[in-house]
C-alpha cells in the first residue's frame, strides 16, 4: 500500500491539545492517533471485522440473523395510525 500525506490546516489549540493528550495516553505518536481516529471515524477497521465475522458465520447464524432483522422490521399498524 502507498503511503500519502496529509497536512491539516486550521486546528485550534483546543483540539490539538486534546490530541495530544489522547496521544500520551494511548502511548502513541500525535500522527498515529490522528490515523487511529480516522480510521474509526470512518469505520474503516469496523467494516473489516465485520467482513471477518460475516465470512465465518454458519448457516445457522445466518439464519438467526434474518430472524432478528425480520423482528425488527416488524411493523405496528397501530403506532403508525396514531403517529400521523
């Protein structure tokens, strides 16, 4: 994988210092908890182990799961007669 740069202009010092004490605390660099925190913003290493779970799953997990979405998608004629 190419590495890129990025420079990020128009932080205020508020922001930078909660960084950098997020840095401190997480024992890494400014750079790498910047990266960390873009990456989770994105959800870039959530779609990952998503994509992991999903590719492990059993029939019957699959099968659990539409069920549960089918729950969840169950529509309540009453709440939706009194809402309008």
């Amino acid at each position: 994988m190419a590495w890129c740069e990025l420079v990020i202009r128009g932080v205020d010092e508020d922001l930078f210092a909660r960084l950098r004490a997020a840095s401190a605390a997480a024992g890494e660099s400014v750079d790498e908890t910047a990266i960390r925190l873009l990456r989770e913003g994105l959800r870039v290493e959530g779609r990952v182990e998503r994509f992991r779970r999903y590719v492990t799953w059993t029939e019957q997990d699959a099968r659990e799961f539409d069920a549960a979405l089918r729950a969840q998608r169950a529509v309540d004629p009453e709440a939706w007669a009194s809402a309008g």
